[in-house]
C-alpha cells in the first residue's frame, strides 16, 4: 500500500520540521512514518494481541529501504529515526545479533500513544516504492470466481462510513463485551479494554483503517487450504463499518447463520452415535439440536446454556466485572455475549474434562459430551479446524456457486453471506436449503 499514518497524540511532521527544518522534513518524513505505519500494521494484522508484542525488522532491510544521512559514508538514516521515535516517546526499541553480519531488532508502539489512535498522513510513500494492486495468488474454483468480485466489484461508501464513525466517536458509542484476558488486564489495568467498551480513538482509527484498505483497494484475498475458509479484506473488517460495503456500487446486507458451529457438530454428534451403535438418537443430542435451531434467540442455544451454568453456580469470567479505580473484582448476573467464547474455551477447546462447566454441561448433555472428547481424540484436524472445514464446504462450496448460478453476486464472512437486500431472501432460503439437504439441519438465518 502507498498510504501512511501518523499518530494522533503526537504530530510528527511538525517535531520532524522544528528539529531538522524544511529541506530535511520533505526529503525524509517518510521514512519515519514508513517506519511507524509498519509498526500499526502489524499490531493490527498479528496474531499476538498480547500488549507486550513487539515487531520485528532486519537492519539490514532498514539500511536498504532508507539508504544513508546525505552523500557519501555517512551514518545510516534508520538509526536516527529509530532514536527520534523513541527520544518522541512514540516506541520502544531493542537490538540483538541474529547472524555474524545481522542485527534485527525488535520495536512496539507505546500504548499510550496507540490509545490516542492513528490518521491516515497526507504523506505518501515515494513513487518507486508504492504497490498499488498487491500481488495476489490466483484462486481455484468457486474462491476463484468470488476472489473476483472482491477484487472487481468491491467498494465502499466511504463518507456515510465516516459520518457514521464521527458519530460514534462523538457520542461514545457502547461495543459489545470482549472475553476478559486476565493477564493482560493485569498489566494494562485497562478493564475498558473488555467490559463497558465504548468507541474512543482506538477503536475509531482501526475502523478508518479498514475502511482506507477498501478505498486504496488493498483486498487481499487468500484461501486456506487447512480450514476451507476464505479470507479478505471484508473479513477482516469490524462489524460496525462492514454494512458500508458496496457491492457494484449498491449497498449490501449481511445474511448470519446462527450458532453454525454447534449446530454443525450435531452432524458429528451423530456420526460418532453412530460409531457407537446407537439404534436411537438420544434424547440430549435431539435436545441440542432444537436448542441449535431454536428461532427466539432468548431461548436458544447459549442463552439456555448460560441459565444452566448460573443456576450450578459455575464461576464464569465473562460475569466478572473490575473497578477500575480500586480492581475489586465483583460479579453480575446478566447475559452477555462474551459467554459464547467461554464456552467454546471451555468445552469445546479445553482439555480439562473435569472442570466445573464442563461437568455441568456433561450433566446435560451426555452424549454431545461425549462426542466432544471421542472427535477431539481423532487423528489429524483438531475439533475447531474440522468444524470451519465443515462451516466452508456447506457456505463457499455449496451455497455460493448455488447463488453464482442465479446471477446473485456475494461477499463472504465465514458463517455470513452479503448481498444485496433484493437477493437477500434467495440467499438465505439457499442458505437453509443446503444445509437441510447436506446435513439435515435447519439454521435459523439472521
């Protein structure tokens, strides 16, 4: 991409120009925002979500992509920037030798100043160094076909995204709960982080990035072998500024299969009923999924799964609330959406089998139970990668070239579907069709 960013909290094309002057600022400035936007980049795309995750570069890189200080064998331009940054209190830095003739070291944002958000910089990257289009490996098939429309028909209605973003900005906006990591929370003592989560300048940056990756049509799109699943810049994106996407310049509408994954492994539920030589499906597995296919999401499947944990008194951290002035710890009773990634981590991917949640559920739900633990002992894929397998043959090998064959053009997000709103009842009757006539199972489609 050829877009940089600075900092909010900090303005560093004036700090650039008060210690160096003009000539200085317009010669080199990119280079530090070259430097600071690979830094947001990778906190935002890396899989360390843990506060303390630094980023890597190769001096060797620096040296090459920023060349010297002027003419001749003077000292390298990345040393003086990486002292900056840091003297600004905008990084952290540290070196070490990885090869006789290789340093890399490893850099992070302070968190005060990724607090204070990020802007897109009127700074652009010098013309030899911008990719305009990335690079793509050309997809197979029907991700072939939908790695297409990303790519051709994708775009997004940029200033309503924007006037919605200063909205919510402005009004503080409430987000959904986030599952606690206690650990970072004790290093961040930011309990904003997870519960009583509002729009600030964090979260409003993030969305302005994802939305500028659409507009400098950075689209990404990769499909993985391991889960079936396609990946992209929509997926990517947060579900607040995602019903902004335009889909050949027309708004789009998102069609969610609900509780897909529990409801899919009812499908393996009874593959391993009947490795057992069940001659009856048992009443707790017809019980899941009813509970997997109920219609009033007050009594589906993980609000009647929260009401069993509360009433067997299991401790569940999605129910921890924090003071953040004292960090009393205290609990509440009410619902919240945080209770479904605690309950996949707690039975579906937890080893544990004697844990309090996992007794309960067992309790319940024997023989769903103990499927859970005869498929998670099973060669090969793991339980969660053989469920996405399952969630992307049904959705991207079955539904999409279904749609694709009646002129319906899609967008994907896993378990979701977008469309525009008048193929919005064909999608999702698609949706529900496949899956009856695959796995004999009725999503209930949102």
């Amino acid at each position: 991409m050829s877009q940089l960013y600075e900092l909010r909290g900090k303005s560093l094309p004036d700090l650039i120009k008060i210690k160096y002057g003009e000539k200085f600022y317009y010669t080199n400035a990119w280079c530090y925002l070259d430097l600071v936007t690979s830094l947001i980049r990778s906190r935002i795309h890396s899989k360390k979500s843990r506060p303390n995750a630094w980023t890597t570069l190769s001096t060797k890189k620096l040296k090459k992509r920023y060349g010297r200080i002027g003419a001749g064998d003077r000292p390298w331009l990345y040393l003086l920037i990486r002292q900056d940054l840091v003297n600004w209190q905008m990084i952290m830095q540290h070196t070490y030798q990885v090869k006789k003739n290789e340093r890399r070291a490893d850099y992070k944002l302070k968190d005060e100043r990724w607090a204070e958000g990020f802007k897109l910089s009127e700074i652009a990257l010098p013309r030899a160094l911008q990719v305009v289009t990335p690079m793509q490996v050309k997809a197979k098939g029907i991700h072939g076909k939908l790695q297409a429309i990303v790519n051709k028909s994708l775009t997004v209605d940029f200033d309503a995204a924007l006037a919605f973003c200063d909205w919510a900005l402005g009004t503080s906006m409430k987000l959904k709960d986030k599952t606690i990591d206690w650990q970072e929370l004790a290093e961040t003592k930011s309990y904003a982080k997870f519960r009583n989560r509002v729009v600030n300048e964090e979260v409003y940056s993030l969305w302005l990035y994802h939305l500028n990756r659409i507009v400098a049509q950075d689209f990404r799109f990769k499909h993985c072998e391991v889960t079936g699943r396609n990946f992209t810049t929509v997926t990517a994106m947060p579900s607040p500024v995602r019903r902004f996407l335009l889909l050949d310049k027309k708004p789009v509408v998102e069609s969610d299969v609900r509780c897909a994954q529990p409801l899919l492994f009812t499908s393996l539920v009874h593959a391993y009923c009947d490795a057992q030589g069940m001659s009856q499906v048992p009443a707790d597995v017809q019980k899941w999924q009813l509970l997997c296919e109920e219609k009033d999401e007050a009594k589906s499947l993980y609000q009647h799964l929260f009401r069993s944990m509360q009433r067997a008194m299991v401790t569940l951290n999605c129910l921890r609330t924090v003071d953040p002035a004292t960090q009393e710890v205290k609990f509440t009773s009410k619902y919240t959406k945080a209770f479904k990634v605690e309950f996949f981590a707690g039975i579906f991917f937890d080893k544990d089998k004697n844990s309090h949640m996992r007794q309960v559920f067992a309790a319940e739900f024997p023989a769903v139970s103990a499927a859970i633990t005869y498929w998670k002992a099973q060669p090969g894929d793991n339980l969660p990668v053989r469920l996405q397998k399952m969630e992307a043959d049904l959705m991207l090998e079955k539904v999409c070239p279904l749609l694709l064959k009646q002129k319906i053009k899609v967008l994907t997000v896993h378990d979701a579907i977008l469309s525009h709103s008048s193929h919005k009842q064909a999608v999702e009757a698609t949706i529900r069709r496949v899956f009856l006539e695959q796995a004999g199972l009725s999503p209930v489609v949102k």
